[in-house]
C-alpha cells in the first residue's frame, strides 16, 4: 500500500529559528504577559512556533521580534501538538499585512 502525503497548505513556509515574544491577555483581564518563544516556520498566512507552554486552541496571540515585520502580527492558534518538553504550535495571522 502507498500512502501519499498531500500538501493542504495555500502558502509554502520558509523555515527560519528565531527568537522572538508572544504576548496573550490574562485571565485577570486585557494586560498582556510577555512571553519568548522560537518562530519555526512562516507563510504569508500563518507561522510555526515552539513555546514552552501549551496554548488553547482559537486563542489570540500578539507576536513580535521578527526583522520583517514592521509591526506586531496577531494570530490565532489553529493546533498544538506536545514536542518533548515543549509545545509545537501552528498559527493564522489574523490580518494580510505583514
């Protein structure tokens, strides 16, 4: 039997590892804790991350640190699957700019 795997993806990812910081609103109420994390992968529509927490899926994220980006991306997390001691978790960024 073979299986071909098939790609769904609109954007192909660039790979990269870098470092960058993820903020989500607290439960308490809307601040931001600031948090760091490694960007994997980016598309035009999504990224790659591997943050040492777990993350609920549909929450919004606020990232930041990567060189071309001119300004903060929002994401909303879309899956996350447990990678050793860290957490896999794939992102859509909610607006077209970059």
């Amino acid at each position: 039997m073979h299986i071909e795997h098939i790609e769904l993806r609109k954007n192909l990812r660039i790979s990269i590892n870098m470092d960058i910081s993820y903020s989500t609103a607290n439960a308490v109420g809307s601040d931001a804790t600031e948090k760091k994390g490694t960007l994997i992968d980016l598309s035009g529509n999504g990224a790659g991350l591997m943050l040492d927490e777990p993350l609920s899926l549909n929450q919004t994220l606020r990232l930041e640190g990567y060189g071309d980006w001119d300004h903060p991306r929002d994401a909303k997390v879309r899956w996350v699957r447990k990678a050793n001691a860290h957490y896999r978790v794939g992102v859509e960024f909610l607006s077209d700019e970059p």
